[in-house]
C-alpha cells in the first residue's frame, strides 16, 4: 500500500492509476444490496493517502444506478468509474464485460494515452466459439494426481484452448494411472484419444505404460508429455522390440534393458565430471543447458542429425563494399584490415566472456559454394544473369516475406532496395555483381565479380550445418531483408531442407531512453566502455538484465545498479572461499548442480531477466553447499569463467579506495561470522563483530546477508595479521 502510494507521488497523478477490487455483498433473504463494506473500504485507503480511480465491484447482479450513484457520493470516486464485475459463464467474457462500461476509455483518458478504439473482435469469436461447438471429444487424462485436478490445470486449459480453435468442445475424463493397474485397461475404453501425464517417481507408473500400449494398439491418438513420452518408448521395447522388462533406470536400477536412462555422469565444457546418481534431486532423466552432445556413428540420433555434435556457427564478412572502400583510401589490403576488425571484436567479445564459436568462417573461404549455388538457383529458375549480375527472382518463391510477414507489394514501399534496369522486379536482389579494377573479385561463370551479401549466409549455412538447422539469430533489423533472401535462396535452392528452423532477433540498444545513433552524439562501442574502465562483467550484467526481444536501455543508473550488484556477488564468492578447490569439493559431494528453477526461467526462451531475478534469491545462502547454485548459475551466464581468478572490484563490497586484499578479508570475516552464527557459535559471532567494529567496518544486514562500508574511522591496518 505505501509502495503504490509513494508511486502516485513520484510518477504523478495523470502516470498513476489505482483500482480497487470491492465486494458488494448481496442479502437474498432481503432483497437488498450493502454498500457499507465498500465505503469502508474506500475509507480505509483514503487514510493512508490512497484515493481510487475505478470501483471494480464484485456483485450478484449488475449494480442499480442509485446503488452506483450512492457509492459514487461516498467514495469521491465518478459514477461512470463505479464498474459492475458480476459472474459469467465464460471467463473469456470479462474483457466484453469491461469493455461494454468503457473501463478501458476510463484507464486511456485518465493516463492520457493516445489509443485507438479497442478491437475485441477477437475475444467475440472466442466466446461465440466456445459458447457455439459443433462436435465433441472426450480425452483421457492419465495420472497419479486425478484427485487434485488442479495439478494438470495447464493441461486442461490447453486442451480447452485446442477445443475452441477447432469448435470442440472437449471433455476431460481425468482416469488415475494406479486404476488401470487394478481394473486393466478397459476404463479407457471410449476415449476419442489419451494423454498421458508427466511425473515423478515409479507410482502408477506401469498403469501409465499399460495406457500407451492400450493406445497403440487401439489406434487411439495419445500424447506422453515427459514422462508419458518415456512410458511409450519402454512399451513400444517391451512389446514390439521384444525387450522383455525394458524400463527406464530412475525406476528400475536392475533393469536388463534401459530403454530410458538416468544421467548420470557428464563432462562440462571445462572438463570437469558432474556426477548424479538416484538420490540426487528430480530431472535425472533430463539434462538442460549447452554441452557438446556426441552422437554415435551409426545411430539413429546420428543418423537424423547427421553431425556427431551439437554446432555454433557465427560468420564475418569480409566480402563487402565498406571494406572495399577502406583498402582503397588507406592502401591496405582488405585480408589486413578485416583481420585486424575481427581481432578487435575478439577482443570485446573476450571481455564480456562471451564463448568463442565452433566455427567462424569467412566469406572469402566459401566463394566456390556461393557459386555453385547461384548456378543451381539459376538451373531451377529462380535466378538470372542480368549485365553482368545474378539476381534472384523473389516472385518465383511463393512464401517470400513470411518470416516478417510483408507482402512483395509492401516490401517495395519505402523498403530498401536498389532500382536498377537490369531487375524483372525491384525487390530482385544480387547475387553476384561484376568487380571493377582494383576491387576484390574472382572469376565466374558470369565473369569476374563478387558475391551479394546474402549469399554467403545460405552458402556458410549449407556447409557447415547442412540443408536444415535450429537456431538462427541476429538483430530484428536484419529481418527485412537480409533474414528473407536468406530463407528465400536457400529454401529454392534445397526444397527438402528447412533452413532454420527457429528465429531469434534482438532488439536495438537504446542510450538513456533514446535511439542510439551518430546524428545524437549517444553513439559508442564496447569498446568505448572498456577503455572507460568499466568491467566486461558489468557490461554484461547490464545486457543480460533485458531480455533480447526487448529494447536495451544502456543508462549510467543501470551501469552503477549492475557494478553494485557484481560487487556484492563477487564479495559473497570470495568471502565464502569460493575457487577451484571448494568447487571439487561440491562436484565430488554432488552439489555442484544448477537451481531447478533457474535452469527453468533460462529455458523459457532465454529470459535472462528471470534468471538473474533468481540468483538474487539464491544469493541469499549462508554456507557454500547452500550457494552452490548461485555459484553455477554466475558461470552458466558467464559472470564467472575462471574460478581461480574471480573478477574482485576495488574495495569489495566497499567501493573505491579500498585494496583489494582488505576488502576480502572483510568479507572473509563476514563469512566467518555467518558460519559461527549458524552453528550457534555466539562467542564466535561477537568475536568478529568486535574486530570488524575496532576497524571501524559498518555492517548492515538486510535480509540475511551481510553488506559492510568502510566507516569514518575505518583503520584498515586493524585487520591486518587476524
């Protein structure tokens, strides 16, 4: 309450807007409405400074206008804002519901927003819909929690959502996997399909296996989710593959065949073994996070993927006119200069520990692939030699502009493109161009010249991760038109491939709320910041705080927030001794291992924000077992790559003008007492409290970690010798 009060004041009234959620209790016995509780209510809030904008009054029934009015005169708040939230059949309705007492040109109008009229038209073919099905279907939901149906909310929901895109409506016969045990297979008789839920532990485990059988055999459609897809594959082993006793290692330790098994044992990309056995916390049959994966020759894993191992490609250019264009004002050749560009990128990247590639190729080593290429794309009809050029004819690829979902016609307006005679249509892009004299080329089958910029991407691509791959990324300037033409060339050029096959694009950096650019003097590099004297580290910090589809707003109150932030993560690691050796220790322990959730929040579509978000929580740990995982989680996001050198700023948690040393003694000593503490060692706990206060070191805890300053007489030579 204090907090949103605080707000109103420094954000300002027309910024701010409070609704408060009443009940409006009805008497069925007497007929009659009570406001009373509602005024209260709004009394309360009055008197600690919280005045609302908009009633959201939950009623039985629509709200009379005198009951409105009278509500209204007793809460200072308009008549228009007093909102009836009565009960609907249809969750999907409360938008409608809202929208018809203009709730929505209330919130506009107060925070003076420039807003269309709202377009509902979407929830109105939803609740229609759903009110309006045309067939039916009855799934069975298999698991071991049926009697808190809660527990498969997400499952129901998105089975109810799946129903209403396909005007179904879909009944859910919730069916407990420990029944099939006992009765056998018959209660999944007339389901139209089955699901089989995800789980944990060998508890109706072989009534979940009995499902998948009964599914395949019937013909009936059936997802597994998680461990639902494990119970089909130990099925499909024990009673198609012959595998008698087949099952999964979390369940079966003994089993002859392990069909599914339990992780137990990897190597991480520093060398160092993780190790996991049936006592470890839950996921042994998963493993989440970047490792190379090496798949064996003659599997079909290996057979599907094709590489033995899991690649990261990023490629330089070093074909391009800018280039070009420096060699020949500066006399330099264009192999010094790119060199020279990608050393310095090296080197940024270093900084910011950010992991080189596997590969890094360069345009120029892969000029003979781009020509092939051209030849094939010409050879199918989707390019043609044009005066010296090669052009790719985008009309001739039917789902061009899908990826940013333009038509040509609305590609041409404004987009950039260059008119040139020699295209049958303006958004014909190069895919080689003559090179005049003195311009790098090489020799082709339309004569000397080099390649567009697109090229060399499809061309890279089909090299070095073949016809199809997962991930691309890149800038969302990039979409239109260089990620396009990607997609266009390369899908003409090999129909049965899939390019990529998912898309990640960035968002652009902003520098204290505005667009970064040269014109606003706000433009710099990395670079600039390093040499500056700001940390890789705290640059990093600062990107990863955005999530990438977000627009990054680089500000010195955030560059400041992020040194804070490091300075007291990095206290926490030295002040707990953390380093190559307390790591072995944990790993030989097994409890070196990622925070569930964590790995979680980073998995659901790279939020680094969330991730961060929890490592303050897990910061909060008294002993190193207990910040193990805030520890893995600094390495896995690259705040920590070196254990044996990890980043110490200048004064620890103290800031500037504190040595290093003195600074990890404190924090040692702050370590020292958090352990005493925790083992009831009083004695102890005073003991270092009296050294730390005879060095004048101010300590402050707040939510159970230590934060200390040197004080007005902090004697630094005090600690020395302890």
């Amino acid at each position: 309450m204090e907090a949103i009060r605080q707000m109103r004041i420094e954000k300002g009234f027309e910024n701010t807007l409070f609704m408060h959620l009443t009940l409006v209790p009805y008497i069925e016995v007497a007929g009659e409405i009570k406001t009373k509780p509602t005024q209260h209510s709004v009394k309360e809030l009055r008197s600690i400074g919280i005045q609302p904008d908009i009633l959201l009054c939950r009623v039985h029934e629509p709200l009379p206008e005198d009951a409105r009015s009278k509500i209204a005169l007793f809460t200072n708040v308009a008549k228009d804002a007093v909102i009836s939230g009565v009960d609907v059949g249809n969750i999907y309705e409360i938008p409608l519901l809202y929208r018809d007492q203009k709730v929505d040109e209330l919130v506009v109008k107060h925070l003076r927003l420039d807003c269309s009229e709202a377009d509902l038209s979407e929830w109105e073919r939803v609740v229609e819909r759903t009110a309006n099905p045309t067939g039916e279907v009855t799934i069975a939901l298999v698991g071991k929690y049926i009697g808190l149906t809660e527990s498969y909310k997400s499952l129901s929901e998105a089975l109810g959502h799946a129903g209403i895109s396909t005007l179904t409506k879909v009944k859910i016969n919730y069916i407990d996997a420990e029944r099939i045990e006992e009765e056998g297979e018959e209660c999944l008789r007339g389901n139209d399909a089955i699901l089989v839920a995800g789980g944990f532990g060998d508890r109706g485990t072989e009534g979940k296996i009995a499902a998948a059988r009964y599914a395949r055999e019937s013909k009936t459609p059936y997802l597994g989710i998680c461990l639902g897809m494990q119970v089909a594959v130990i099925d499909f082993a024990r009673n198609i593959a012959g595998l008698d006793n087949a099952n999964s290692t979390e369940f079966d330790q003994e089993t002859p065949h392990p069909v599914i098994g339990l992780i137990t044992e990897w190597t991480d990309k520093d060398g160092s073994v993780q190790q996991r056995d049936e006592n470890s916390d839950l996921g042994g049959t998963m493993r989440l996070g970047g490792q190379t994966c090496y798949l064996t020759p003659g599997s079909k894993a290996r057979e599907v993927y094709g590489a033995d191992h899991v690649t990261y490609v990023r490629n330089f250019t070093d074909v391009d006119d800018k280039i070009n264009a420096r060699a020949a004002e500066s006399g330099r050749a264009v192999g010094d200069i790119t060199a020279e560009t990608i050393q310095w990128y090296h080197d940024d990247m270093d900084a910011l520990g950010a992991q080189r590639p596997s590969h890094e190729p360069r345009a120029t080593d892969h000029i003979p692939q781009m020509i092939a290429m051209i030849e094939d794309l010409i050879a199918k009809g989707h390019a043609y030699p044009a005066e010296g050029h090669v052009l790719f004819a985008v009309e001739s690829y039917a789902e061009y502009g899908a990826l940013s979902g333009r038509s040509i016609d609305d590609m041409i307006a404004g987009a950039r493109v260059e008119v040139a005679p020699y295209k049958r249509n303006p958004m014909d892009f190069v895919l080689w161009k003559p090179s005049g004299d003195g311009v790098p080329g090489w020799e082709s089958p339309w004569g000397y010249g080099r390649p567009g910029w697109h090229i060399e991407c499809s061309a890279m691509s089909l090299e070095l991760l073949g016809e199809s791959f997962d991930i691309h990324g890149g800038g969302n300037d990039l979409m239109f038109p260089h990620h396009e033409n990607e997609i266009a060339q390369s899908a003409c050029a090999h129909p049965h491939g899939e390019f990529a096959r998912y898309w990640i694009h960035n968002e652009m950096l902003q520098v204290e709320g505005k667009k970064m650019s040269k014109s606003l003097g706000n433009f710099f590099t990395i670079r600039d910041l390093l040499d500056q004297g700001i940390p890789g580290e705290v640059i990093r910090l600062v990107m990863l705080g955005t999530h990438y589809s977000k627009t990054m707003d680089w500000t010195e109150t955030r560059k400041t927030e992020a040194e804070g932030t490091l300075r007291k993560w990095y206290g926490i690691l030295h002040g707990h001794r953390f380093g190559p050796e307390l790591i072995a220790a944990l790993k030989a322990d097994g409890k070196w291992q990622p925070d569930e959730e964590f790995i979680g929040v980073l998995a659901n579509d790279l939020n680094t924000y969330g991730a961060l978000a929890r490592l303050h929580v897990l910061s909060k740990g008294k002993t190193p077992v207990a910040l193990a995982g805030f520890a893995y989680g600094l390495q896995m996001l690259g705040l920590v790559n070196d254990w044996s050198a990890i980043p110490q700023f200048d004064g620890g948690e103290a800031g500037a003008g504190v040595a290093p040393a003195v600074a990890a003694r404190v924090d040692a000593l702050l370590a020292d007492r958090a352990a005493a503490r925790a083992a009831k060692d009083w004695g102890r706990a005073d003991e270092v409290r009296d050294i730390l206060n005879a060095a004048g070191v101010q300590v402050t805890d707040v939510g159970g970690q230590a934060t200390w300053s040197p004080g007005p007489e902090f004697d630094a030579a005090k600690l020395e010798g302890l």
